[in-house]
C-alpha cells in the first residue's frame, strides 16, 4: 500500500513538473523573458531535458532568442549539453540556422571552455563548422574560424566541412573555408572531382583557381579529373582542367589515358569538340607560355593564389596569373 501511494504522489509531481516545463519552454520559444525568469526562480533547472534530450539551451539557440539564451546561462545553463537527436549542442542549432550573435553570446559567455565548445563532435563527428557550412552560412563559418574552430575537422565518415559545401553548393562557404586555409585537396581531390562529375564548371574553375590538383588520382581506380571529364564529354572541363596543369598522359589504373578512355565509352568521337581537344591536346606539347604559369604559380603555393591581387604586378599579369584571359580555352 505505501508504495502504491508513493508512486501515484510521484505520478502526479511528475504531471505537474511536465505541465510547468511545458508553459516554460513555450515562453523560451516566444522570448517571453518575464515567464522565464518565474519558472526559474521556482526551481526549475535549465539543464532538464525533454525526450529529445534539448534543454532549454537547445529551444533557445534554435528559435533564435539571445536574450533568453543569456538568463539560462546566468542561471547556471551549460552549453555542452547534447540532445538524443544525433549528440548536437545547442551551437550546433544556432549553427543550423545561422544565429551568429546568439553563437557569439555562447563562445564570449564562458571563455574558458570556448575551445572545447567551437569545436564539440556530434554522435557523427559533426562539429559546429560542419552544420554550418552544409547549410550555407558563410557569416556563421566567418564566426567560428574567429574563433579559431578547427577548419578541417573530421566527421566520423572523414568528410571536412569543405567537402559538404562542395556537395550542396555553397559557393560563399566554399570561399570562406578557402580563405582560412581549407584543405582543397583532402581525400585525394574530392572537392575538384566532385565538381566535374557533377558538371560544376563555377565551383571547378574556383578551385582550379585556389590551386586545386588537377592531376590527383582516385584511389580505386586511378582516375584524375580530366579521365571523369572526358567520360562525362564535357568540353568546357576538359579544357579548363587542361589550362591548369592536368596532364593528358596520366593513366587510369586501367593504364588508359583520357583520350584512350574516351574512345572507350563513346562510339560517335570524332566529331565532338571534347574529342578534337583531347586527341589535340595529347598529341602536341604544352606552349612555354602555359609552362612558365604553371611554374610560377607552383611557385608561389596554393595557400597564397588568392592574395595575387596584393602582389605588386601589372594587371596583365595578375590577370595571366590568375588565368581570366587565355584565349586557348577561350575563357
């Protein structure tokens, strides 16, 4: 009989607590600053969670609501909590939907754990960078390399942030990351393959341009990026592939070339401009003009192309250097 008692008075304090906690997070995801302060000042924490393991961090950081995000962290609300969803922070929400002031309020409030925080996994491997450059918030990446977030991280897969904005095409981020010293070449040259499979002559001619390797190969099959733009009979990346450095000679685990690859998958070949470029191409030298910019580019590193226009040159040769006019490829 008494534990019968004991666990209907424990039925209805819990009813009780759930209808309170209900009221309040309907108050953090309406800003309702006054509810806020009066449920807390009850006794109830804002580190409970909900079936999704949110807090009211997590609510906050999500509706965007930096004002109530800054009562839950005076009254002892801890940042590193993860739900149930996938092991996400409350950062990692804020990084979702783009909040950077509410993000700046969590990494200035307990400067301490900043470094741990900026860069906390998910249950994926997931950081902050990784949400934030998968859904395009280049303001929100600019924050976090700020604050000196880890620009390579690995996810559990072993994809960088680079690689995600590279996927779902998001240009802004892809610079962004760039401009802070992204690997561009991680996983053998998944950024500048993805882009020619897919076609992407923007996004390979900026990472051709970032200094991006045209002659890395796949590791199943040894493939470069100028074997996937033949296959696709893409003239225009062939072309642009070949202006930056790709070689015509490089061979396929298959020990097939381009051209020899190309003959391979199309029938109807000599016709096509792809065709023409590659068969030309192959058979004849580079110009020393296309060597020397190759060289001086080499020269000057991967991690410096994008400060070319800080370089003390003439405009031709900032331009030759960057390759915006090469009547060759006809860019």
């Amino acid at each position: 009989m008494e534990n019968r008692i004991i666990t209907r008075n424990q039925s209805r304090h819990q009813l009780t607590m759930s209808a309170l906690d209900r009221d309040l997070r309907k108050a953090v995801a309406l800003g309702d600053l006054a509810k806020v302060r009066q449920a807390l000042a009850s006794g109830i924490s804002p580190n409970d969670v909900d079936c999704n393991g949110w807090t009211l961090l997590h609510l906050a950081a999500s509706r965007g609501r930096d004002r109530v995000l800054r009562i839950l962290l005076e009254e002892g609300g801890k940042p590193d909590i993860k739900d149930l969803i996938g092991g996400f922070t409350c950062l990692h929400y804020a990084a979702m939907h783009g909040r950077t002031r509410l993000a700046r309020l969590l990494l200035e409030y307990d400067k301490s754990n900043r470094s741990e925080l900026v860069d906390t996994p998910s249950r994926d491997g997931w950081t902050p960078l990784h949400v934030a450059a998968h859904y395009g918030r280049d303001s929100f990446v600019r924050l976090l390399v700020q604050y000196n977030a880890l620009v390579d991280p690995l996810s559990i897969k072993g994809t960088t942030p680079l690689q995600l904005a590279i996927i779902r095409e998001k240009q802004s981020c892809v610079k962004v990351l760039l401009d802070n010293y992204a690997n561009i070449d991680v996983q053998r040259g998944f950024p500048l393959r993805y882009t020619i499979i897919k076609g992407n002559h923007e996004s390979a001619r900026l990472l051709l341009n970032r200094g991006a390797d045209p002659n890395l190969s796949r590791e199943d099959d040894g493939q470069t990026p100028l074997h996937l733009a033949a296959i696709k009979n893409d003239n225009y990346n062939c072309r642009l592939l070949y202006s930056f450095g790709a070689s015509c000679h490089a061979c396929g685990d298959d020990g097939k070339t381009p051209l020899a690859t190309y003959k391979d998958v199309y029938t109807q070949k000599e016709s096509t401009l792809c065709f023409k470029f590659l068969r030309d191409a192959t058979t004849n030298p580079r110009s020393l003009q296309d060597r020397c910019r190759l060289i001086i580019r080499q020269a000057v590193g991967k991690t410096r192309l994008h400060h070319l226009d800080m370089i003390p040159l003439s405009s031709i040769m900032t331009n030759y250097l960057k390759f915006k006019y090469d009547d060759f490829c006809g860019f």
